[in-house]
C-alpha cells in the first residue's frame, strides 16, 4: 500500500500532465481521486491550464461530488505515474473508474 504522501505526488504529475494538455484548454472541473485501500479522497480542481486546491479528505457520506471522479487503490495510482500500469488497461480491467458527465468524457478521452 502506498503511502498518503506517494499518493499526492503521483495525482500532482498525473493531473499536471492533464491540465497542461492543449486539450484541456478551457476545462474548469472539480476533480476527485478515491483511493479505496486508503479510505480517502483526494479533492481539486481542473482550472486555467493547472491543478489548484488538491487536498485529501477521510472517505465517508459528506464528501462532495465532482464533475469528474477517479477511483483506485494507491498501489494501482503509483504505478499508473511510475510507468508500471496503462490507464487503457487499467480501466478496461476494472482497476481504475472514471466517472464524469458525458461531455467531460469526450473530452477527457482526448487527454488520456
């Protein structure tokens, strides 16, 4: 199990390289990562090219819903930055959930 601190820096280099993508010019989005094994969710936002606000929050009923969500273990979120793990592969194996309306879909299917 990674640690809460690996977990952050992961989400701050995979979303980095999200917002900064030309495609996601435009993009103003609540973002939320729940990372099952840790019992946490990672909120943020998507906003002006960049990442702004990302700070973890125990799981539980009062966490708000973002406009797009991620769900995965920390072991699955690590080895998606460090190169082990395919988001294609993962999200077709169940491994990792993308949840979003589906104009964030189409756009997000760009970006990733």
């Amino acid at each position: 199990m990674a640690t809460m601190d690996q977990c952050m820096t992961a989400l701050r280099g995979i979303l980095g390289d999200l917002a900064s993508n030309p495609a996601a010019a435009g993009l103003d989005r609540s973002l939320s990562c729940r990372l099952t094994d840790l019992e946490q969710v990672v909120l943020g936002r998507l906003s002006s090219g960049a990442v702004r606000d990302l700070h973890a929050v125990e799981d539980g009923p009062g966490v708000p819903k973002a406009d797009i969500r991620l769900t995965m273990t920390s072991d699955d979120l690590v080895a998606l930055t460090d190169g082990t793990l395919s988001f294609g592969s993962a999200w077709a194996g169940g491994r990792v959930k993308l949840e979003a309306g589906l104009r964030d879909m189409l756009r997000l299917r760009k970006l990733l």
